[in-house]
C-alpha cells in the first residue's frame, strides 16, 4: 500500500504535477439556502466512508465541508435535505460530474443550483427521484 502510493506519487510528479493535486488537494463544498430567512433546512450528508451528520442551514449561514477526491473518481457524496413538510436528496458531489474544487450550492425548493466564481447561478439541478409515496409535488 504504502509502496504502490509512493510509486504513484514518483510516476505523478514525473508525468503531470495536476495528477499529484489530485492525491493531495482538497475540494471545499459548500451549501446555501434560498429558502426563505424563516426556513432552517437540515442537510445530512455521507459518503461511503464519512457520515458527515446533521448541520443546520439558513438564508444567512451555510455550511460546508471539506475532503480529498480519491484518486479513481469514485468520490460520491450524497444528502437529505429537510425542512419543514418536505423532504428531498441529492448528491452534492459526484467526481464523475463535479470539476470544481471549489463547489459552492444554493438550495432552492425546486433544487440545487450550482453556482460560478462569482456566485451567479450556473446550473440548476432537480431533486433526485423519490420512491417515497404521499410526497408532496415540487412546487
Ligand atoms: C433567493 O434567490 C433570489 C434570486 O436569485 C434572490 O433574489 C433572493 O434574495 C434569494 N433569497 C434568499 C433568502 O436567499
Ligand atoms: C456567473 O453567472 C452569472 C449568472 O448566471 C453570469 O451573469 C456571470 O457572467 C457568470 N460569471 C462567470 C465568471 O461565469
């Protein structure tokens, strides 16, 4: 194990240097709400390894944590976000999907959007499919 990295990080530094921030950078997430100033939305978010618990969220106070992307793009983050007679998830980071490193959310009641460097909103994303009955429509 120990070996077979060290033999990664040499093959890394001797080919591309975006290969070694690959093994030692941090990618930074973030989650707003747009939800109004009255609304505390719960965000839980986990991966296969990390149950990062239950945070708070409001229109004035994000929350946001930070990792290291694995080195095979495997790197999944999934949540439950709630706040009061809705439930909803989403997975706020995918590797497959998510180039940033730096990768700042707005949560609307109809979903996450993605937002640019300048906190412009650069993509909107619905909730993920719900197999849960009795849920309310996404209005
Ligand atoms: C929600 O987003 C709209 C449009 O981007 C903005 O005008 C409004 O101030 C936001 N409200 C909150 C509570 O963040
Ligand atoms: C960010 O998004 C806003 C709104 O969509 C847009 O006006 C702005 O040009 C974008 N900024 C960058 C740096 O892409």
């Amino acid at each position: 194990m120990r070996n077979s990295s060290a033999k990664c990080l040499f093959i890394c530094s001797l080919l591309v240097t975006g290969c070694a921030a690959d093994i030692f950078g941090k990618t930074y997430v973030e989650i707003n709400s747009n939800l109004s100033a009255a609304t505390t939305l719960t965000v839980h978010c986990k991966s296969k390894n990390d149950d990062l618990g239950d945070h708070t969220i409001t229109s004035t106070r994000a929350w946001g944590f930070k990792f290291r992307p694995n080195f095979f793009k495997t790197t999944l983050f999934f949540c439950s976000f709630a706040w009061p007679n809705e439930f909803h998830r989403f997975d706020i980071y995918d590797e497959n999907r998510d180039e940033c490193t730096e990768c700042i959310w707005t949560v609307f009641p109809n979903g996450p959007c993605k937002l640019n460097e300048t906190r412009g909103i650069d993509f909107c994303y619905p909730w993920k499919a719900s197999m849960q009955l009795g849920r309310k429509p996404l209005m």
